[in-house]
C-alpha cells in the first residue's frame, strides 16, 4: 500500500506493562509493531481502555514503553535522553484532546503558539506577533486572535491554536489523541477538512486516536483496531467496510448509524463485557464477545497474518 512512501517511524513489538496489586501485571499495549509514511494518515481506533493513547505517548517520548523499540529516521527515540531527546521533540508533535488542559489560561494566544519556537530559538521575541499571525491564519483564524485569551475562544477555535501550535515547529509527524472527540459534529467536519489540507500542503504524517470508526474512516489511509492492548487487524482506511474481516472490526462497524439515512441498517453492538485488564483470558482477548470463537480461540493467541499486502488479521479463521 505504502511501496512508494518514506517511512518515518516504525514501532518493533512495544509493550507496556504496569505493576498491579497482589503481584499481578496489566499489559496495556502487547507486542505494537506499527508504521508511519511521511504524508500518511494512521489511524488508531479501539474502546475506552484499549491502550490507544498509551501507545501514542510513546511517540512523544511522554511515556516509554517496557519492551520494544521505536525508531525514528532509524533512531531508537526510547534510548533518548537529555538534550538529544530535546531537540527530537520538535520532530514529532500532539494535539491532546482538550486544549484548554494543555493551554497556559494566563498567557495570551500569541505566546502560546510561539512558546515552541522560542524554546528552540527559531523566532526573536519581536517576530512574535507576526508570527502567531501567520500560524492562526494558516489554520482558519483571524489574525488578530493573538491577543486573546483562551478563555475569550469556542472549543473549536482553541483546538485550531493547538493545532497551529502543533505544526509551528515543522515537524514531520503530529499524534491527534482524539482531537475532535469534544467538538460539535459540524465542527469536528471542519477540524477534519482543515487536518487533511495541512496534511497535503505540508506532507506531515499523522497519528490519529479515535474511538469513532465512522469519523476514522472518512481521511484514514491506514487504520489499526486496538482491542484489550492487541492489534486485532490492520486494513487500509477507504476498504474498511468492505475489508474488515475481525469479528471485533466488524461489529464496531455494525454499532455505527448510516449517515446517509439508510433506516434498513441496523445497529448492532457486541454482545459481553471488555475483560479487566488485569484478567485477560488465555488465548484469543476477544473470546468471551465473539459468536465464531472456536475451541483454539481458548488456548493459543492468534497473531497478525497477512490476508494481503496491505491487510494483516489477528483471528485463527484465517
């Protein structure tokens, strides 16, 4: 699917494990072997809990994984420290999900989008103004925004400044953890649009969390189904409703409402509860909801199998 794109980042078997009570582990993300293409969008897409926005630190070097490597332009970012790991930073940016958490309420718009660049002495403090200019207009905002607070902003103004802030520094690659999951649908489309026009204009490749397969799938080029810290399928963005061979895949497909009023569908959920994290059953994690589960889902893990070169599937049907 991507022969002909440069990758960027490739994460090898990470795995994060957290020490629990009465000498127990809980593995939040098991063995991730993932790719990011320059100008490609991968899409992370899984239930509360799943370990998305745990894998997706590791990117940021906000957390680091207990097992396995991630390398970017071939360097392992996990064995970064002090002032290596400073200046990597500017290569791989986030937009977090609730702006106004990441945002300094005292300093003023302006400062906000160009705090990064004055911490790596890319701008002078004079050039400020014109700067955050330029960054709010590139992402739909009147210029004169810089004077604000962010308290004076809409929820989804405050997301295009952290968005403006996030690509200020050029980087290559911006991890969005559920950043549009708070917006109203009519501005999570806008969100969306003005993403896939940065996206083109400047070639960044981006991580996106979701637990919203319908809105995943709209600008996705790559889509990976998290499931209980388990890749369960990786399958291309556009193919998924066609492609989706998982039962888990299948039945997030099936849980969506048709946008096109086709009142023929029906919504349908998996049946069960998500297992603890601390009580994953042995074999297959999705065992207990799925209505195929056959007698070796119960006692051996399926592992990703290529169906195609592009399309990889975590189930003993195939």
């Amino acid at each position: 699917m991507f022969e002909n794109d440069e990758m960027i980042l490739e994460t090898k078997h990470v795995t994060r494990k957290f020490p629990a009570s009465n000498n127990r582990t809980l593995v939040a993300c098991d063995d991730i072997n993932l790719k990011l293409y320059k100008g490609k969008t991968l899409g992370l897409v899984g239930e509360s809990g799943c370990g998305k926005s745990t894998f997706m630190r590791f990117l940021v070097a906000l957390d680091k994984p207990t097992e396995g490597k991630i390398l970017y332009r071939g360097k392992d970012i996990t064995k970064m420290k002090g002032e290596e790991l400073r200046q990597n930073r500017q290569h791989i940016q986030m937009v977090f999900q609730d702006p106004s958490g990441s945002f300094n309420p005292k300093m003023k718009i302006r400062d906000i989008i160009c705090e990064p660049l004055m911490n790596f002495r890319k701008i002078k403090a004079g050039e400020k103004d014109a700067v955050a200019r330029k960054y709010l207009e590139m992402v739909d905002l009147p210029g004169e925004f810089a004077n604000r607070y962010p308290h004076n902003m809409s929820g989804g103004q405050r997301q295009r400044v952290a968005i403006a802030r996030a690509i200020a520094l050029e980087p290559e690659i911006i991890v969005m953890d559920e950043a549009t999951c708070a917006l109203d649908v009519s501005v999570q489309k806008t969100i969306i649009e003005l993403i896939v026009g940065l996206q083109k204009k400047k070639n960044i490749a981006i991580g996106f969390i979701a637990h919203d397969l319908g809105l995943i799938q709209s600008f996705a080029h790559q889509i990976a189904v998290m499931y209980l810290g388990n890749i369960v399928e990786i399958l291309p963005g556009e193919d998924i409703g066609e492609c989706a061979k998982h039962p888990y895949t299948q039945a997030l497909i099936h849980s969506i409402f048709d946008v096109k009023m086709d009142f023929t569908k029906q919504i349908e959920c998996a049946e069960g509860e998500v297992p603890s994290p601390l009580d994953v059953p042995v074999g297959c994690p999705f065992q207990d909801r799925c209505e195929a589960c056959m007698e070796i889902c119960s006692r051996e893990k399926p592992q990703l199998i290529p169906l195609t070169e592009e399309h990889l599937v975590a189930c003993h049907r195939y």
